[in-house]
C-alpha cells in the first residue's frame, strides 16, 4: 500500500473527453493520485458534451470546458471552423492554468487534450498523455514528441509511435470491475451470455445476437442473455425475445457493469480500448465484433491484439451473420475448457494494475517538478 505524501497541495490537470472511453481511465488515475496525496486538487478539462459533464459529476470532480471540435473526415469549411475553435479553446485552456496553476497535466485523449497539452508544454509544465487504442489518434501523434512521458495500452502502439518516452502500462479499469460480485449458484447453472454494442448499442450485433439465439434454439440450447441494446433498439430487441421465446435481460443500458460481468461465461461486444481493457483483466472470454467505422480501424486493431494472444476470438461485422455468431456461442457452451483456456490468456494479457502504475509515474513527473 502506498503511504500519502501530507502537505503536497498538489494541483494536477486531466484532460480530455469526447467520450466515455477517454474520461474513465482519467477518472482512474485521479482516484489513485487521491490515495497517495492528501492535499490534492484535480481538475478536468473536457469539451461542451453534455455526457461528459453527466460522467464527471458522478465521479464527483470538478470541470471546465473547452471549446473544441475534431477535424477529421471533414470539408474544408468544417475543418476551418475546427481549427478556429481549437484556437478559442487554447486561449481557454491559457485562462484556465493561469487561475488553477497546475503542477502536472495528463491527457488522456480526445479533442480537448489537444489544446490544453500544447498549452501545457509553451508554459513549460510537465505533462503526460495516456494512449487507450492500439492505433493512437491524431491528438497524441501530434503530442508525444513534445511530452514528458506517452503511456501506452498495446505493445503494438510502439511502431506508431516513433518519438516520445513510451511507457507500457495498459488502460486503467474502474474499481468496481476489481472486486466482483459471487453468484455461487448463478442463473441456475445455465450459460450467460453478455451482450453489449456500447452504451449507444449497436444495431448490427443486436440483429445477429437474436438470430444466433433463434438458430441456438432450433439445436436446443438456451443460454440466459443479459443483452444490452442502446435506446434506439430497446423495444425492437424486447419483441424479438418476447416472440422468439428466449429468457434474457434486456435494457437499453447496464448500470451495474460489475455484476453483469460477474455472471457471464462469455461476452458479444465491439473492441473499444476500455471494453478491451476490462475483459483482460477480468478474464472474460469474448467475441469480439469491431466498429467498422472506427478511426484508423483502430477497433480491428484492438481486437486483434487480444485475439492474437488467444484471449479472445473475433468476427468481423463484414462476416458477421447469425448462423456465423451461433456457431461460435455453440463452440463454447460445448467445450467448457476451450473457455477456460481463454480466460487464463486474456488474463495473462491484462494490467489490472494500469491506474496504479501511471499514478506512481505521475508521482515521479510530480516531483521532479
């Protein structure tokens, strides 16, 4: 365990947003900075998203924002209007560190780290930018050359990154996911199935989840689903079990992450950095369906990395059908040990202890300054 420093009235910036899968980890790591200073102020720096104000006051931090807009796979007028607003919000980032006067930046992806990080480094005050994806984005391939220090989630992300002080240390997951819940006798016995697109869903794997599950009925098997569906695919989804005959939980959005984890046997989802993450650490088995339509393919590249080391297995949303989706679910429920043999080297692959590693390294940035 890791003793407090009293009396550091440290003050440490985390940048970042655009989405959940960027603010987690940072919510990671400012946790573990808590624990190890007493005297500590952290403040987010995130763009206008409503979701990322709803994310951070759960967390309970505080936050600013920033006026920022991604410019790729836009027109010139739209790019124009991108780079304007990332002027504006350097001049807002400029506001913001001349009042809090912070000690130490981290980015941690997304748009909003952009100018806060170049900021950050003309006043000359250390910064270091976390990397959840195998494949960085744009933001942090402009910025690791000018850091202190570039963490890293994937092995692969090396050959990416040219330049920069790279430091492998995974992507933090939640607390909560840690310490899972026992279900000594959970559903009956039966196999669980969790199914998640992301908290948005994802129209392509809720149609192939309920056609596996109608050709896994035809053969007589009847796995328990906890199928999560986004808003949009909620009622549709809850016909289709509903008709099918099929036992399952389905919402359009999974509070407790934990407990849903805890009872799977297996997992249907995309390949985010975060999703990726967790089922490493945790030891879940996984199909793995990536976003087509992610940047960079950065979501192939992720899943593949798991997959590679025999953690996971992988459909392509190209080769994704209900027969194809069916077979695979039938595989596992039939050869329990393959399934094992899979937990054993996703977990093999995972940094359950990511947040704690860039917290100590942070520490170091900290007090060099």
């Amino acid at each position: 365990m890791t003793v407090k420093q009293r009396g550091a009235g440290v003050r440490v910036i985390i940048a970042g947003g655009g989405t959940g899968g960027h603010l987690f980890p940072g919510i990671v790591i400012a946790r573990e900075l808590k624990k190890r200073l007493d005297e500590i102020h952290i403040l987010f720096v995130t763009g206008k998203r409503k979701i990322e104000r709803e994310i951070l006051l759960k967390a309970g931090f505080e936050a600013r924002s920033i006026d920022v807009e991604g410019v790729l796979g836009k027109g010139l007028l739209p790019r124009l209007r991108a780079l304007v607003k990332m002027l504006i919000g350097s001049a807002q980032s400029l506001s913001i560190m001349r009042e809090f006067r912070p000690h130490l930046i981290v980015g941690v992806g997304g748009y909003p780290s952009g100018p806060v990080c170049l900021v950050a480094w003309f006043l000359r005050i250390p910064t270091a930018i976390h990397e959840q994806n195998s494949f960085p984005g744009l933001t942090n391939r402009i910025l690791a050359p000018l850091v202190k220090k570039v963490f890293i989630s994937f092995e692969e992300t090396r050959k990416f990154l040219k330049r920069g002080d790279l430091f492998l240390s995974g992507n933090p997951i939640r607390d909560d996911l840690m310490h899972l819940p026992r279900f000594p006798g959970r559903d009956n016995g039966r196999f669980v199935i969790l199914v998640t697109g992301g908290s948005q869903g994802a129209r392509a794997i809720n149609r192939a989840v309920v056609a596996a599950l109608k050709e896994l009925k035809t053969a007589g098997l009847s796995p328990f689903v906890i199928h999560q569906t986004g808003r949009e695919d909620l009622g549709r989804v809850t016909d289709d079990y509903r008709t099918l005959g099929i036992e399952g939980e389905v919402k359009a959005f999974i509070q407790d992450m934990a407990s849903a984890y805890a009872r799977a046997d297996l997992v249907v989802c995309r390949a985010g950095a975060t999703t990726i993450a967790e089922l490493a650490a945790l030891g879940k088995p996984s199909i793995l369906i990536p976003f087509p339509y992610a940047a960079h393919k950065h979501q192939d590249i992720n899943a593949r990395a798991l997959a590679a080391t025999g953690g996971a297995d992988m459909i392509l949303e190209s080769d994704l059908t209900g027969k194809a989706l069916a077979w695979r679910i039938r595989r596992y429920m039939e050869d329990r040990e393959e399934l094992k043999k899979m937990s054993s080297l996703a977990l093999r692959a995972g940094r359950p202890r990511a947040g704690e590693v860039i917290a100590e390294q942070v520490m170091e940035l900290i007090g060099g300054k």
